[in-house]
C-alpha cells in the first residue's frame, strides 16, 4: 500500500495507477454504494413523514430517521472513500454493516 500524497493514509492502489488499471468491481461497487446512499435521501423525508405519531416509543419518528441517517451517511462515506481507493472504505463499511444487523427485527 502506498502512502499517497503526504496525506498519511494507505490507499488501495498507488496513486500513480490509472482510474483505468483499478480493479472494475471496486469501481462498480463504490458506485451502487454512493448512488443507495443518495437514494436513501427520499426515503428518510418519507419515513419522518410516514411513520404513526403514535407508538410505545417517544419520539419514533426521530428514532427510525436517525437510524437510517446513519445507514445512507455509512454508504455515502463508503462509496466514495472506495471511489478515491482509500483504505478506511473497509472501516466504514463495517460501521455500517453493523448499524444495519443492529435494526429492530432484523436477525444476525
């Protein structure tokens, strides 16, 4: 891994390799990631809007926004920290991965 440009942080590929020669399923995959955390914008208005006033949670609302906030803003980061080929794309990914399995309901 290369040290970049004096920034500190190994990245993926040695800045010197062309946007060509990196590896097609990294580009394709820090794509979809950038463009579902996008795409989540939408979906957090309505589920804020959507959700019920009332539940056995204050605040439910809030709770579910905030969730998923966190869920676009760990795709958004991951997608483009693997667009620049940067290796904290891995320390994203697993925040995000977690703040997904850790969902009311969902089973690990």
């Amino acid at each position: 891994m290369d040290a970049g440009s004096g920034s500190g942080v190994p990245r993926i590929l040695p800045k010197a390799a062309a946007a060509s020669t990196f590896p097609l399923l990294l580009r394709r995959a820090a794509r979809v990631l950038t463009v579902l955390g996008l795409a989540m914008i939408p979906w957090l208005v309505f589920l804020h809007n959507g959700l019920p006033a009332t539940a056995q949670a204050l605040h439910w609302a809030w709770t579910w926004t905030g969730l998923d906030s966190f869920e676009a803003l760990g795709l958004l980061c991951t997608g483009l920290l693997l667009r620049r080929g940067d290796c904290r794309a891995c320390l994203t990914s697993a925040a995000t991965s977690a703040c997904c399995w850790s969902t009311p309901g969902s089973t690990p």
